[in-house]
C-alpha cells in the first residue's frame, strides 16, 4: 500500500477547495459562513430556513421515480446543520454541535433531538471572532484556548449558582420551561395546547425517549383534538382478522416478542424439525403433532385470560380463526419499538417463547380499540391503527396529533421532543445538572460579569482570552435582540444596568422588546441545555484554534516494488508464488 501524496511529493495534501489557505482563519470562516445562516433562528423571533435539497426541474424524467422537489422549513438549528450541503473539511466538527444521537428523520424513534444549537452555533462563531481579534494583536492560539478553558471553568460553577430546582408541582414553572423550548416555533398557533403535553409526559414517565414517549401523526382532525394517550398507538396496525372484536374493555394484553417466533406460527420443518436418515417419517402424524401444539398455545392462552394479543411476527390463518372464535383481538407485525412501547404502557412482559404463556406476563388497558384515521393514496379504504388506553401508571405515553401534514407535523414533533427534554432534565431526570436558569440574556449577562471579574487573576495573555470570552457570551441576548428588529448594543447595555441594580434575573424580553424580570415573565430555560451549548461551543472553538493544517490522505493499493523498504523476505515469497501462479 502506498499513499498518494499529491504532485508535489509531499506526504498529504490540502483537501479541495484548501489549497493554500490559511489556519486556523480557514476554518473560522467556515464556522462564521454556518452561524450567519442560523443566527436569525434564534430567540422568540426567528426567521424560517428553507433548505432544497432536490428540485423537480433539475431532475432527470424517470417514470419509476417521478422527480419532486424536496426542500424543508424550520427554525431548528439542529435540522439546519443537518440538512445543510456541507462540504467544507470543518463540516464534521461543526455537526457535532447537534450531539451524540440525532435521528435523521423524525419518524426514527428512539434518540434525542437536541435543543440549544443555535446557541452553541452563535456562541463558538463569536469565541472564533474574539480569538481571530486576539490573534491579530499578536495572541498565540495556545493562550487563548487556556483562557477559554478557564473562561469555561467559570461559566459553568456560576451557571450552577444561578440555577433553581424545579418541582414538578409547580405546574407554572414547568409549563414555562416548556414554552421557552418552543418559543419562536407556535406550530398552528396553538403553543399553549402543546406545552401541556411536554408536562404531562414528563409527570408520567420522567426521561422521554423514543419508547418512554412516543408521537404520533394523523391527516384527518384536528390540530386542536391533539391529546396525550396513556398509552400505545400502533398506526398502520389493524386487527388480524375481520371476526375479532374491533373494541376490548378491561382488556389483559399478551405481548409476544422473539424473532422468528415472536407470534402465533406453526414450526417450519425446514428450520424447526430433523430426523435421522434411516428413521421412517409419517407426514401425517407430524401434522396432528402441529395441531395438538397450536391447541395447546391456544388453551394456554384462554386459561391465562388473554384479551388482546400483541404480536412481533404474523398470525397463521387457524391461530387467527381460534382467536375471533374466543373473541380475542389480535394483531400482527408490531414492530419491535411499537412493541416495547405497548409493553411498557401496559406493564406486559414481552414473551419470547409461545409456549411458556402465563397469567404475570400479562399487562393491562382500560381498552384497546381499532380505529380508522388517514386515507390510503390511491384507494378507497383508509388506514387502522390500534388504540391502547386507560393503562394504569405508563411507563410509555403517546402524543397523538391529528390534522397535522408532512412538514408541519415534522416539525411538530421535534419541538414537543425538545419541550419534553427540557422539562425533564430541569427536574433532575437523565441528568446531574438539574434546575432551571433565567432567559432572555440574562443568564448569559450574569455569567459573561462573572467570567470578567476573573480575568485579571491571570497573569499572561491567558487574560485577553478569559475577557474575550466573557464578550462572546453576550452575542447570545445581543442577538436576541437584533432578531427582536431591536437596537443590540442597547439591549444588552440595558440589561448590564438592570442587573447592576435589581440582580441576575433581569433579560430582555420579546415581543415587549423590554429589558425587565424573567422569572416574572415565564422565560426560563434548562440548565442542562444551557451548560452543554457553554460546553459544545467551547471544545469547538478551541479544536478549531487548535488545527494548524488540513491534509487529505488518500491511498491506493499497489504490489510494493523490490527496491521498497518494507519488501522484506515474507514478500518476495509471495510475489514469486503469484508470478508462478500467473
């Protein structure tokens, strides 16, 4: 193997596009070109971002896949970075902003959706700007990423005092903890519906996650019919035979899991069954042993007083036959999330084996009911899906919101994820850094005073830094403001002053375009967010100080020449056995 190390025989050479550029100015201008798109997303006045990605006229004709444009519209900062085309060598560093888990698609259940990014966007670009003034007054790098460590070091120990903890009985603080998340993303105008539910769903099962909490989307309703089930909703699910009821009350609930035999199937003989050579096979025989096991499973489960089976894999016809006649409602081909979510709301154990069915693995449901929603494209007969509620203490709820379409119910769902996680780790789930702070620019005012009363128990240039990094945390309500169609530099003077005078909890609030008491006004934000967008924006910017160069290995496999170092014996060897082969 050997390298390609470019025409000028060097080892590495600049990726496309970075030829000749400078460090680490090639890369901030990266991150200032990225955070002056989502900027003006940020705060309770943002301005929406219409990525396309695809257009129809730019497609080729292809009957088999029709061409269509494909753009999307949000104000969410995680799903700008995502949807973004970028092909910059720092692309990869900036995205990790977004955080360890991020589905691509919110109909992929199971990961977070982070909030904060924007945040963290802005604030790094205004680090890298800081440091970019610094370095021009002759800073080394290495200093002002000391003194953005210890800028960091500061922030965070004062964020921590800032902090409040919240007690989910105070249903005021909560709920506005909620509506912070969301602020600036009233989907349907109906904000004030939505941040119910993020509370209630945090109330019932702590840390929502894609099987604590699930949302579900429906064409047909109503945007104002939106509720919390307690419970499951299997969309796209139906009964597994027309003779089964379409309602159960009270209703035990069998959930069956396993793959390959998580459901109601006879054994394959090609899979399940082996005989010796010399052993005569009756055929017949095997097939009543078939029915006296399928009898068994059925007895099993009427003696277990099942009401509703849950199935993993399919339904065979006399399995599904058996069922209606015990008037049992089956359904078949739950995925394996759906089924970990109906498990956890009804309290079933999920069973891997059909043949080991027993009362305790049974949940419960105050009903489990079919029901009809959006219509099939193309046809007459519209969808089914499952309704699983009345379930007492869930540990897995369901938001369904009706009348929602494409992008809207997309972006739907990923505030009310984001309002969720926010409340959640205010209250101390899946989280050490619990509690709440004041928004609006105030925590980011409090914090930036505290950083810069520091900054002269630094006796090197480490000082510059740890001041330039208590400016840079004043971009955050600086740009608040400008987004507001406020003057900025007035704002967060305004905001210096009012804290001077009245405390910490002084911000600037919208669309009041006022500098007054957060707390009073309901703008609270997440510790845990606040402290990792401190955290993010940081560790990026000093990645980026720290990177002097950018190389593009690339290599190409090639039999080594005998003159190469690395032609030891062994190769000679082989190289002699592939030429005699040849």
């Amino acid at each position: 193997m050997s390298q390609d190390a470019g025409n000028d025989g060097k080892v590495g050479r600049a990726p496309p596009g970075m030829e000749g550029a400078e460090f680490p100015t090639a890369n901030m201008n990266a991150v200032w070109a990225i955070a002056g798109v989502v900027a003006s997303t940020l705060g309770p006045t943002p301005r929406d971002k219409l990525i396309v990605t695809a257009l129809e006229t730019r497609q080729e004709e292809n009957p088999a896949n029709p061409p269509q444009d494909v753009f999307t519209v949000t104000t969410d900062g995680a799903t700008i970075l995502e949807e973004l085309p970028l092909e910059h060598a720092i692309a990869p560093l900036v995205r990790r902003m977004i955080g360890p888990e991020r589905p691509g698609d919110t109909d992929i259940e199971g990961k977070d959706i982070y909030d904060g990014v924007t945040t963290s966007v802005v604030l790094a670009a205004s680090l890298l700007d800081e440091a970019s003034e610094l370095m021009e007054l002759g800073v080394h790098p290495t200093d002002i990423k000391r003194g953005y460590w210890s800028g960091l070091n500061v922030a965070t120990e004062a964020l921590a005092e800032l902090a409040r903890p919240l007690d989910l009985a105070n249903r005021e603080r909560a709920e506005a903890i909620a509506r912070s998340a969301m602020n600036g993303n009233d989907v349907g105008g109906l904000l004030e519906a939505w941040v119910p539910l993020a509370v209630d769903a945090v109330e019932q099962v702590g840390a929502p996650n894609g099987k604590t909490f699930a949302i579900r989307t429906k064409r047909t309703g109503r945007l104002s019919e939106s509720r919390l089930v307690d419970g499951a909703i299997l969309d796209r699910s139906g009964r597994a035979d027309d003779g089964m009821p379409k309602r159960v009350e009270d209703a035990s609930v069998l959930v069956l899991g396993g793959h390959g035999t998580g459901g109601l199937i006879d054994p394959a003989l090609e899979r399940d069954w082996s005989a010796a050579s010399d052993e005569p096979v009756d055929l017949s025989k095997l097939a009543s042993a078939f029915d006296g096991r399928r009898e068994d499973i059925i007895s099993d489960i009427v003696t277990a007083g099942v009401d509703v089976v849950l199935a993993r894999q399919g339904m065979e016809p006399e399995y599904r036959a058996a069922l209606a006649d015990h008037g049992i409602l089956g359904v078949r081909a739950v995925n394996r999330l759906k089924l970990a979510q109906a498990a956890l709301a009804t309290g079933a154990t999920i069973v891997n084996d059909v043949t080991d069915i027993r009362a305790e693995h049974l949940g419960y449901a105050g009903s489990v009911s079919e029901r009809h929603h959006d219509p099939r494209p193309g046809r007459r007969r519209t969808r089914k899906m499952i309704v699983i509620e009345g379930c007492d203490g869930p540990k897995s709820v369901t938001a369904l919101l009706p009348g929602t379409l494409d992008q809207g119910g997309e972006e739907l769902t990923r505030q009310l994820r984001k309002a969720a996680a926010a409340v959640a780790s205010a209250a101390g789930h899946g989280t050490e850094y619990s509690g709440y702070v004041p928004g609006g620019g105030a925590t980011d005012v409090a914090v930036a005073r505290r950083v810069r009363d520091t900054a002269t128990t630094h006796g090197s240039k480490a000082q510059l830094a740890v001041e330039g990094f208590a400016d840079a945390l004043e971009m955050v309500p600086f740009t608040i403001a400008k987004n507001a169609g406020d003057d900025p530099l007035d704002a967060v003077a305004d905001i210096r002053v009012r804290q001077s005078t009245h405390g910490d909890t002084y911000g600037y609030v919208v669309p009041e375009r006022s500098v007054t008491d957060v707390l009073d006004a309901g703008i609270l934000d997440a510790h845990a967010t606040r402290r990792r967008s401190l955290v993010v924006a940081t560790q990026v910017a000093n990645m980026i100080l720290g990177i002097d160069d950018a190389l593009e290995a690339r290599y190409m496999w090639e039999r080594p020449d005998p003159e190469d170092k690395i032609y030891d014996k062994r190769a000679k060897n082989v190289e002699a056995a592939r030429e005699s082969d040849e």
